[in-house]
C-alpha cells in the first residue's frame, strides 16, 4: 500500500514569531502558494491556507488588528499532521473527516515528528483513485477478495510474526457439482462461501483471500483457530443443499470424480487445513505451503466437513 511519504512536496515555512505583513509579501511574490506552515523547533504547530489568511485580513479591522502582529494570531492551530508511512487510504480518510473549513487544506508530513512536507488534497486524492485501480487489480474477479499476489505478499509479513494461524479452506467434490450443474451455480456456491468466510473472518487484523476456484485462505494473529473453523463448517453445512436439485439429494446418481472414478453424487462439504508457527518455524512461503499440504490430506481422507489443525506437518526448525 502507497504510504503518503511517497507523494509529498516541500513547502514554504516560517517559526511563530514572523509578522503577517512577512506572510502577506510571501503570498503576493507567489501567486501559486497554498499555504504556509508554521514551525517551532522543526515541529509543525500551525498552518497558514492562503484564504485562510485573506479571510482574516480582510475583515472590516482585520488589517489593522492582524498585519503588524506575529502569525500566532491568525495560523490555525490544529492542521491535519500525519506520519510519512501512513498509508493514503488512512490518510485520505482523516482529510475527508475534517470540517467544511478546513477540507481542501494542504496535510502536513512529518518524519519522527520533524516536518518534512506537504500533501495537497488533489495530489492525495489522485494517488488514491490510482492505488485503488491497482488494488482491484490484484481483487479475484468473482469474490472481489485479495488474490495471489496480494495473499504472497501477507504470508511475507506474517512469516515475521510472533503468532499466526494460516487457514486453507477448499471444497470436497466441487469439481463433480461443477459438471452437473455448470459454472454459472457453481459461482453461487463460491459465493455462498466468500459470505460466510467474510462474516466470520471479521476481525480488523485478520486477513482473507481466495487463490482461485474453491481454494481460499484466511491468516489470524493467534493459534485460537479451532472455534473459528467449528463456526464457519457450521454455517456451510446448514446451508450447501439449496444448491442441490431436490430429486439428486433424495435419489443420489452415480457420476465420475476427478480422478475418473465413479462416485455417488452428495453434498459438498467443507476441508479446512490449519498450520500455525506455535510448534513450527516456516522459512519461507514454500515451506508453509508444503505444511498446509500435508495437513489438507490428512482432511480429505474424512468424508464430512472437518479441519484439522497442525496433523501431519512437517517439522521446520
């Protein structure tokens, strides 16, 4: 994500003690300023818009009570001053929170609280609408949830953490319902799904994706996945048979699996594989997918919906 560091400008700045009629030949020398800020000790502390500073001078004693005085008087006090790394989507959210007044003022940047520049609304709001088209360009088309490249880049982060839990969901005989029914019912059921997993994989700092087709997955900050996985089997399991044809689930046929071999057609149900770093050191993002493998075949071997959390993972230390 872009952070608002990467967009800034330099501006001009003054400390507390310069006088407006200073602030007032600054602005007429540059006819293009949009503001000044005010600084003590290289910390922001006001800030001064252009119309901001007409508005004040030119009240009926505006001149006289403000021109020959320090900018104490006229800067406003509590401008919008943000971190370098915030990211602009954070950032834009601040901005568009502040009051009518104060909405098209420039934000101000600081690094370890020294100032380091501004941020006009318009170059905060051009970025955004860019990051969001290259966001939704890592979205899955049909679940509109972070894909691979998004998921690849989380599995970095979280491969840093102290404590994570990462969950694998897919669908047992997917494949079979997709070549009975056709493609357009089975995207219902991946949606069916997607809404589940977004209603129980809630949390601000819980982390959802789906890698493609029926495989999603889920990242927690914590090993707690077990009530987590027991909630979302329960939600599928009570719901998969609306997308039966009654008279399949009352007289199942017989169809061919994926592996070409005949089955009796019946209900999907639901494999959740779960590794965490509790027991276990993952290196890379090879090395936990190779766990989360060998846990998902330990879940396939049940025919009912089920997870299974750390069975069968190969040790890394």
């Amino acid at each position: 994500m872009t952070n608002i560091g990467e967009i800034i400008e330099l501006a001009d700045w003054i400390d507390e003690e310069v006088k407006n009629k200073e602030i007032n030949e600054t602005f007429v020398n540059n006819p293009t300023l949009r503001g000044i800020v005010v600084l003590q000790d290289h910390k922001p502390v006001g800030h001064i818009p252009r119309a901001h500073f007409y508005q004040k001078i030119g009240t009926l004693y505006g001149y006289n009570l403000y021109m020959g005085r320090t900018n104490k008087l006229i800067a406003k006090p509590n401008p919008l001053i943000v971190d370098f790394y915030q990211p602009i989507t954070e950032v834009s959210t601040l901005a568009m929170a502040r009051i009518e007044e104060d909405l098209y003022d420039d934000i101000i940047v600081t690094k370890e609280e020294q100032f380091v520049g501004i941020v006009s609304v318009r170059s905060l709001l051009l970025k955004l609408a860019e990051t969001q088209v290259e966001f939704a360009s890592f979205l899955n088309p049909l679940s509109s949830l972070p894909g691979n490249h998004l998921i690849d880049k989380k599995i970095e982060d979280i491969l840093q953490q102290p404590a994570y839990s990462f969950i694998y969901f897919d669908l047992d005989r997917f494949k079979v319902f997709n070549d009975l029914y056709g493609f357009n019912r089975g995207d219902k059921v991946l949606l069916y799904l997607t809404q589940i997993l977004k209603q129980h994989i809630a949390q601000p700092d819980y982390f959802l994706g789906h890698i493609g087709g029926d495989d999603f997955v889920a990242i927690v900050p914590h090993y707690n996945a077990g009530p987590l996985c027991e909630g979302i089997i329960e939600h599928f399991d009570a719901g998969i048979a609306q997308f039966y044809d009654e008279t399949h689930l009352v007289n199942p046929i017989m169809v061919k699996n994926r592996d070409g071999n005949e089955v009796v057609f019946s209900e999907m149900t639901l494999s959740i594989a779960v590794v965490t770093n509790e027991h276990y050191t993952f290196k890379n993002e090879a090395e936990l997918s190779d766990a989360v493998a060998n846990v998902k075949r330990n879940c396939k071997k049940i025919e009912a919906s089920c997870y299974k959390i750390n069975e069968g993972c190969l040790a890394y230390v």
